[in-house]
C-alpha cells in the first residue's frame, strides 16, 4: 500500500500534524509513506521514522505537476486545508483522496470536492467563535486525528514528535538547568505589546527566582539587541532548529507568543505560557492551544495603553509563578 500525505505550510502545524502521522504508520504498518512538505517545515519531519519518504515542494513547481508523480499512491491526504496541499492530492489519483476545508468557506468546499473524495469540515471559524463564546473547537490534533480516520487510520496516537538526539542536548548543556525561556517573535512587538513592555517583561522574568534564557527567531531584526540588558543567562539568537528545541526541553517554564514555538514546547512537554492575539482569542485558544501540557493561554490587549501593557505584563508573570510552583 502506497499513502501521500501533503502539509506544506508552518512549522507549528507539521508538528501537531506528527500524531496523526503516527496514527497513519501504526494503522498501515506495512505502508510506504511518503510526506510532503515545504521546504521550510520539513526540517520538522527529518529524522521522523514514521516517514519512509520525505519530499518538498519546489515553489516553481505547481502542485498538480508535483502531485502527478504519485499515482501509485493507494491513500492521499491533504492534513492541511489549502489549496496547494488539495491540488498535490487530488493529481495523485488515488483510489482514497482525503482533505478538509471550513465550515463556512463556501467555495472552497465546492473545489475541495474536484481534488479529494472524502472531506471533512472543521467548526473552526474566527468569527462564529467570538459571536458565541460558548462555541466549542476540538484542538488542531483531534480534528487531523478524525481526518485520517476517514482514509481508515484509527489506531490512533495521541502524542507530538521530535526527535531529539543527545548531540542537540550536548550543544545547549552549559545553558542553566530548568530556566525560564522567553521566546521572542514579531508578535511580541505589535497589536497589544510592544517592544519596551516586552523588555520591561523579560526584567520581571529574570526576577521570578529561576534563570532566565532568551530565545529569537531572524524575524525581529534590531529588536534582539534591546534584550541585552535584562538579566538573562543566555540571550540566543537563531538556534539550528533542533538546538532550539533542546534549550525548551531544559525549561521550568516556556513564554511565547502564538507561533510555532508553542507547539515545539508541547512537543519537549513543557508548561507553556502563551500569548494569543486579541481579536480571535476564543478559537485560536482552543484550536492551537499548548497541547496535553500544563499552560495558561492568554489574551493581548486590544489596545497598547500603559495600564493595558502593565496589566498584560502581570497575567504573563502570575502564569509562568503558578506554572512553575504547580
């Protein structure tokens, strides 16, 4: 039996897509499993055994192109709903085609049904979420775990995956042990926060008791210097991903705003807390919550005011106090 399975988007996404990757292998065991992914997200998967063949998708390439060199592909499925990861399973031919779309993303559950043959739909929708705040959205892992059994896997797994080796350990060894870790990234600086209230906030993590290491991405540019001076042990700064993720393995505690970050701390289980984006806080705080891990999920101000800011900055330090007394 030959299976395609397509994700090509984040980082944070392949990640909480590997137990339904592993409910795929455990169901299929004598399967060939072949993975697409992005050139980007695929350094997520690379050392995942769960995987027989991994495969990127070159950006000159179109999708139905690419997908046309599967058709021997048994089962295809698409564990992310867009167009790019629809179009690579529907060129696969294959006798099972799955995918999903949103509930209320009309046209694209009528094209979805030119590409996959068995299609499920999500609740998940921003705006439906914050009319009813009783709405309720199963985590991104449940909904996937539910898309693969459609394709006939279900001896489900419910764990994330990476694998780290113990040379990524060795590499971030002098870090202190059990830190707090401040992961920085764009979001930090904008809608809600800034970058003076997030050094102010860095300063008060450092005063919590335990040390403090900063993380950062290349995203935040000239930003990371403003971090120098906070009392951190260790300020990083574009970590091979797997390092990164031995530094949040070593955590007492993970602060983080919504970004792949959150879920590289579920997987190393962590407690996790996250800032999630004001408008839309009632879905993404389900759907792409920290995941089987203690956590506090919060919500941005709307506004940048001072008092807005202090107020943001004391929910931060009160869940990361109780998370690491709990």
């Amino acid at each position: 039996m030959n299976v395609l399975l397509s994700r090509t988007d984040r980082i944070g996404d392949l990640i909480l897509s590997t137990p339904a990757i592993a409910t795929v292998r455990r169901s299929f065991p004598n399967a060939h499993i072949t993975l697409v992914t992005s050139a980007y997200n695929r350094v997520v998967v690379e050392r995942n055994t769960d995987i027989d063949e991994l495969v990127s998708l070159p950006r000159a390439v179109r999708p139905e192109r690419f997908g046309a060199q599967f058709r021997n592909a048994d089962l295809a499925i698409a564990l992310a709903p867009r167009a790019e990861d629809l179009r690579i399973v529907g060129a696969t031919g294959a006798t099972v085609r799955v995918g999903y779309t949103y509930a209320r993303r009309y046209l694209a559950r009528l094209t979805a049904r030119l590409f996959v043959n068995r299609m499920a739909i999500s609740e998940a929708d921003p705006d439906l979420c914050e009319r009813d705040p009783k709405r309720v959205v199963r985590h991104e892992v449940e909904q996937l775990l539910d898309l693969v059994a459609l394709g006939g896997a279900r001896e489900r797994v419910l764990d994330l995956r990476l694998d780290l080796r113990e040379e990524d350990r060795a590499a971030v060894a002098s870090l202190p042990e059990r830190p707090i870790v401040l992961h920085l990234a764009p979001r930090w600086f904008q809608s809600g926060s800034t970058l003076a209230s997030t050094v102010a906030l860095a300063r008060r993590l450092a005063e919590l008791g335990p040390p403090l290491v900063v993380t950062a991405n290349a995203e935040i540019g000239d930003a990371f210097d403003a971090f120098a001076g906070v009392g951190a042990a260790a300020v990083l700064r574009e970590l091979p991903f797997f390092h990164w993720a031995a530094v949040f393995e070593r955590a007492a505690c993970v602060v983080t705003v919504d970004t792949g970050a959150t879920h590289v701390a579920s997987a190393m289980r962590r407690p996790t807390v996250v800032a999630f984006e004001h408008r839309y806080f009632r879905l993404a705080a389900q759907e792409w919550a920290p995941y089987r891990v203690p956590n506090r999920s919060l919500r941005k101000p709307q506004s940048d005011d001072e008092a807005s800011l202090a107020q943001f900055r004391d929910e931060v330090a009160h869940g990361v106090a109780d998370l690491i007394d709990a």
